[in-house]
C-alpha cells in the first residue's frame, strides 16, 4: 500500500488521505503499548497526521501520544499533530471552556506541554462559541500564529455560516485565516460537506478533515440492535451516539452496502472509507482503531477508492435511497 496525500484545502499542507484520531481510544479504551503499536503502524504506513483535542480522555489522550511522539523520535518535519480547544480539559468554570482568548491561550499551551512539542500543526475550534464574539477568536488564533505555537487553524462542527463570518473579520483586519474544518461524513451523514460547505470550498479554500467514516462503527457491519457490550457504541456514557446512529431501517442498508463491498471483494468498513475518499472536498479520513489488525485493514481504503467507479456510486446512491 503506498500512501497518497491532499492538500489541506487551498494551503501548501499536504496530510495523508488517512490520519489516526485517538478519539475515545488513547488513555481511555487502549493501553499505552497498543497506542504506540497504532502510531507506528500507521507512520510506517505513510500516515502523517494524528488527530488530538484536550477533551479526549480529559487530556490523558494528549499525554499518551505525548509520550509516544518522543519515544519514537520521528525527525518533526515528518509528521503533523492536532487539538482543538473548546470544552476544555476536565474544569467546569466559565474561565475554562469555550473560545475566549484567556482559555484558547492556555488551552495551546497546556496542548503543547501534553503532547510534549513546541508547536501545533493544526488547531482546532473545537465548537462554535456563542458567548465570544467571532472577531475575539480569530484575533487569538492569529496571535497564537504569530508567536510560532501554531501553524494552521480551524474549526470543527461549525456552521458554513459561522466559517465565513470568521473569514469576512481576517480579510477585514488581514489576519490569518482558518484553513480546515473537522466535519462528521460518512455515508450516512452528508449534508454538511456535500451541501451546506459546498461554496465554501471555492471562496475560501476550505480543507476538511473528516471524522467518523464508519458513522461510529455502524458502517463495520457488525452491530445489531441488541449490540454487542464491547463495542464504541456500548462505551459508557455514549447513548447519545448509540440512539443517533443505530435503528433498524440503517442496518437494513448496512447489509445491502456489504452486499456491494463483497461484490467488489472489500470489506464493509475499507469500502466505506474509501467511498468517503472519492470525494475531492475530503482532505483526510481519520480513522479510529483499538487493534492493529483493524487499522491495517482499514488503510486498504487508500487504493479501494479507485474501484469506485460510476457504476458502483449509482448503486450505491440506489442503496441509501432504498
């Protein structure tokens, strides 16, 4: 498998078509030595973007991978590394939380000292803040730019709305510019990159990272409605997500999209990666493992997109309709 690599957005960035997250994994559902096995896997895989935020496992995530980065000693300009600010690391006071200057300001730094780098790659707005005025978050994630603690930032589950607003106040005051946005997309949940980002991407460039292309493991084929107790989502304090993506009308098309992927000789979680792959919008796919045998499956989806052809994307635009 060789790797293959997007432009993040309209920047000079180029990220893997696939990236590893440690959403709800690292410091949480996997032990240190599993995480390190991830890590390397997929480096030595080509993957060059790992995902983080100081919300994961209460920042213990950021550690891990802290930890990780320096035992391998990969040279840095090999590899780029996220976290977004928003909810905050664990505290509850107002002082804490959202996208004010005084928390993203302490948020970076507490992200940098976790992850034990002198900078982030990428940063991230974790959510849209309605208490801070937009101008005040651009201004602090310009600022942070240009101390050299971050080099590009964003958003994650904005509104195409709220993007463009923050872009109208850099172009009004020529600040730096958000350059990505962290959307979910599989292929259940399209509206937002297909439809509502659709502009976006040729006025301002917008680069997207994607999260949850197997809409939270339901696209691995292997959930029923009685589920199975260890799976993501049976995770404690995850009923939210279980109600939201598993009914029985979508595992009924579950089974009909593995019964496309078999005819192409793919299984459903690499065919489904790869189908979000064969949008040009995507600039990479994070995946999330707790095994190495499933990443390394998963990282098939890089040369899987290429049997997507206009045949296949009819039946399954037919499927999901069904």
């Amino acid at each position: 498998m060789t790797m293959r690599y997007r432009r993040l957005g309209t920047s000079g960035l180029q990220v893997s078509e696939l990236s590893l997250g440690s959403w709800l994994t690292f410091g949480k559902q996997v032990g240190d030595d599993t995480a390190a096995d991830l890590m390397k896997l997929a480096y030595d895989n080509g993957v060059n973007f790992f995902d983080n935020a100081e919300i994961y496992s209460r920042g213990e995530s950021e550690r891990v991978m802290g930890r990780i980065l320096k035992r391998m000693e990969w040279p840095r300009d090999t590899w780029v590394v996220s976290s977004k600010a928003f909810f905050g690391a664990g505290g509850k006071l107002p002082t804490q939380l959202g996208l004010h200057r005084k928390h993203l300001v302490e948020a970076c730094h507490a992200a940098l000292q976790r992850l034990q780098v002198d900078y982030l790659d990428l940063y991230f707005c974790h959510r849209p803040d309605p208490n801070t005025p937009i101008s005040e978050t651009v201004w602090a994630m310009h600022q942070l730019i240009m101390q050299g603690k971050v080099l590009y930032w964003g958003t994650s589950e904005w509104s195409a709305e709220g993007i463009a607003e923050a872009h109208a106040v850099a172009e009004r005051h020529h600040l730096i510019v958000p350059v990505m946005e962290q959307p979910q997309y599989n292929l259940f949940h399209r509206d937002k990159v297909e439809r509502e980002f659709a502009a976006l991407y040729d006025t301002v460039g917008l680069g997207t990272t994607i999260w949850s292309p197997l809409a939270s493991g339901v696209l691995t084929g292997k959930h029923s409605l009685e589920g199975d107790a260890s799976s993501r989502l049976r995770m404690a304090g995850l009923d939210w997500l279980r109600e939201r993506e598993l009914n029985e009308a979508r595992l009924r098309i579950v089974d009909r999209l593995k019964a496309i992927a078999e005819g192409m000789g793919l299984s459903l979680p690499v065919f489904a990666i790869a189908w979000c792959l064969t949008n040009p919008r995507v600039s990479t796919v994070i995946l999330g493992a707790s095994r190495t045998g499933q990443l390394e499956e998963n990282l098939k989806a890089v040369e899987a997109q290429d049997l997507f052809t206009p045949a296949v994307m009819r039946d399954v635009e037919n499927t999901l309709k069904e």
